[in-house]
C-alpha cells in the first residue's frame, strides 16, 4: 500500500514524498516506509502503522532504509505505534534505519527504546524476549 502525501489543505501534491508497504512475513508484518517522514503525512504514518498492528502479528518489523527525512513527527508515530503494541503484546523492531533516520534515533535515544536491527531478516527473527532468535 501506499500513501501520497497531502498538503494541509487536503489536496495531493506532486511526487512520491512518502511510500508505505506493507508485507506479511509468516506470523510477522513487515512495514516499510520510505521517503520524507514530517508532519505533513504524520497521519498516514500512523495508519499504515495501525493497519500493521491490526491482525495482531507476532512482530511488526519497520523497515527504514528508504527514509530521506526523518523528524519528530516521525519519532510520535513510531512512538504512539509502540504504546499501541504494548498494550496487545506484540513487539515492533526497527531494521535497516537510513543515515538519517539512524542519526536521529541516536540523538534523540529513541533508538533505546526500540530494539534496532541493521538489517531487516535480522528484524524478522527478533523474538518476544527482545533478542534476534536463532536462524533457523
């Protein structure tokens, strides 16, 4: 699936600023997201990440590698998305951050609170205990 980004005023502009897809990977969803993260497809980030959470996947793996622009109003979405989770028990793992959005999860030390995996098959093996379970 993804998301064109809207202005404020609600009409689309021009140009894929921000793509979302998601994929069932076994019991696990992934949800990759690529472009600009700002406040203007905020919403969007969070129903894509809604939609992930929804048939109560035994992980939600966000893969981040395609990110160019990553602010706070990408931080609450993933944040809000993390409460969400905790709430049914279903761990969500970052993979692959792109340079900027790596830099800013260090920055801000989020990338504490979310386990971050440098690649996304090392995401997809994350288990509910919060390390990368054994390849199989």
């Amino acid at each position: 699936m993804a998301f064109p980004k809207h202005s404020r005023s609600g009409g689309p502009q021009p140009g894929p600023e921000l793509t979302v897809v998601i994929t069932y990977v076994g019991d696990s969803v992934m949800c990759s997201i690529a472009g600009k993260l700002d406040m203007d497809n905020e919403t969007q980030v969070r129903h894509a990440l809604d939609e992930a959470l929804a048939p109560r996947p035994a992980l939600v793996a966000v893969e981040l590698s395609g990110v160019q622009l990553f602010t706070s109003s990408a931080l609450n979405a993933l944040l809000a998305a993390r409460l969400a989770s905790l709430s049914h028990g279903i761990p969500i793992v970052l993979a692959a951050p792109s340079r900027m959005a790596r830099s800013v999860l260090e920055i801000t030390q989020v990338d504490q609170v979310f386990s971050v995996y440098p690649a996304l098959e090392q995401a997809l093996r994350h288990s509910r205990g919060g390390r990368e379970a054994p390849a199989v």
